[in-house]
C-alpha cells in the first residue's frame, strides 16, 4: 500500500476524501508525506491502524492539509501530544476527529489545543485514552460549543466536573459515551437533567425541530457503578430519546445492577397498557 500511495498521490493533487484504513500496517512517514505535499484540498482522511506513522506524519498534514475536516487516527498509538497540539493550531476545521487508543497523543495539553483552536469541532473520540483528564475536558466544553458527539469510554481520570461543563456548554450534545468512568457519580447525572431544563427555552422557540430530537439522544454509563437509579432516571425523564426498551437501545447501563429499576417511558406505557390489556374493565 505504501508505494502504491507514494506514485499515486501526485497524480490525485485535487482529492478530497481519502481511506487508507488498514489490518495490517503498512503506511510510512513518507506516503503521509507526499500525501500533503499534493493534495492541498484533502478533508476526509482515514489513518486508522497505521501504527507505524510517527510524529513526522502529523507534521506534515499540519502543514499541507490545513482545509481538513475529518480525520480519523485511532489506533495510531506512536503519536504524540506535541505533535497533536502543532496539528490542531494549523487545522482549524476539523469537525469530526477519532482519536479512539492514541494513548500518547490525547492528553489534557493536547486537549487545550484543540479546544483553543478547533471551535468547529462536532464530534470527538476518546475512547480508551487514559491520560485524559478533567482539565482537558473542560477546555473542549468552552471552546467548542457545537460538540455533538463525545466518547470518553476508559477515560478513567474524568470526574463529574467533566460532565458539569460538557452539560453547561454544549447544549447541542447528543451523544455521551461515559463507559468505565467509575469517578461520575449523581452529580454528574443531574447537571445533564438540568441543562435540559436551562435549555429548555432555546428548544421551544427554535422552528425547526421536535421535542424528541433534541438534547441527549444516546448515554453510555454503563461500569459507572456509582451511581443510583433517581439520578440515572432523572436523565432518562429529561431526555425522551434515551431509551431502555428492546430496539431503541439508546441509554446504555449495563455492568450496573443497580440500576434495573430505571425505564424509559415508553417502558412504562407498554407495562401500563399490557396491565390494561390483562385486567379489562367490567
């Protein structure tokens, strides 16, 4: 794949999407290299499982792809923070960024610099970077507003605080993923119900949308053993697109056993109606 890249690229000079996901690894330095040095108009770009790219890769997208949107590094775990922070300081429009097992690379500096720099940014993957914290975290609630999508499944240094922020900054925040963050307790489960309520106007004077679509409409909290079926319920009562009913799975819980008491209203309707159903008035 790497030579193939490497006579290629300078021939595709106005390539905007690109997918060199691999099983095996075999990208180098070198094919990421002409990548950005021919095609400046690149948006999409697709790196996952190159594990064999340093920093040297980063560097030159930094400076060749400045116009990228969506990049997906997960897995490519020799990256560093350094290289992540230079990245996010020429790549300002990137929206959509996996960055799921880079271990090295997602940390709280790196984390800054994005949120400093990439305000546009909607959807972001953390899953199993263990470095991140709360003081990254928070940077991304402030600086980037739009956030829509967060995974912090394994970010076990993350405490409620990172979810307090995410609740009072990113209203339009659909998606949270949480799995294995064992420090999140209630705290952290009632500010998300009551960024429901603050925002609760904004919802109902916009035009152009239904009750359901809006806020939360998928919370992963499953291993989080702290918590307690009210607060987790409260979300659920918040949000009605989060589901725990067969087929629209969207609240998930598993590992936490305590929390079996916790339905969604759809739940409760089919519960109320089959009783109906069972015991008919005479």
């Amino acid at each position: 794949m790497n030579n193939l890249v490497l006579s290629l690229a300078p021939k595709l000079t106005n390539l905007q999407t690109l997918v060199l996901r691999q099983d095996k690894p075999q990208l180098l330095d070198n094919a990421i290299e002409t990548i950005a040095n021919c095609c400046h108009d690149l948006q999409d770009l697709d790196l996952s499982k190159s594990f064999k790219l340093s920093d040297h890769s980063l560097y030159a997208l930094a400076h060749g792809c400045p116009n990228l949107v969506k990049l997906n590094i997960s897995g490519c775990s020799a990256f560093s923070d350094t290289a992540l922070v230079y990245l996010a300081s020429f790549c300002r429009k990137i929206k959509y960024l996996n960055l799921c097992g880079c271990v090295k690379a997602a940390s709280d500096e790196a984390l800054k610099a994005i949120g400093h720099n990439c305000n546009q940014l909607k959807s972001l993957n953390l899953g199993w970077c263990e470095q991140v914290g709360d003081a990254g975290v928070k940077c991304l609630a402030y600086g980037c507003p739009d956030l829509r999508a967060l995974d912090l499944c394994g970010c076990v240094l993350i405490t409620d605080d990172s979810v307090v922020a995410l609740a009072n900054n990113c209203l339009h925040l659909r998606s949270l993923g949480l799995y294995y963050c064992q420090n999140i307790t209630d705290k952290a489960m009632y500010s998300l119900a009551y960024s429901r309520v603050k925002n609760k106007r904004e919802m109902l004077t916009s035009m152009k949308n239904r009750y359901e679509d809006e806020g939360l409409m998928n919370l992963n909290v499953s291993q989080c053993t702290a918590l307690t079926p009210p607060a987790v319920q409260a979300v659920c009562d918040s949000f009605p697109a989060l589901h725990t009913c067969s087929g629209r799975h969207s609240l998930m819980i598993s590992g936490c056993l305590n929390l079996t008491s916790v339905h969604c209203a759809c739940t409760v309707q089919a519960h109320q109606a089959a009783s109906a159903f069972s015991h008919p008035a005479h």
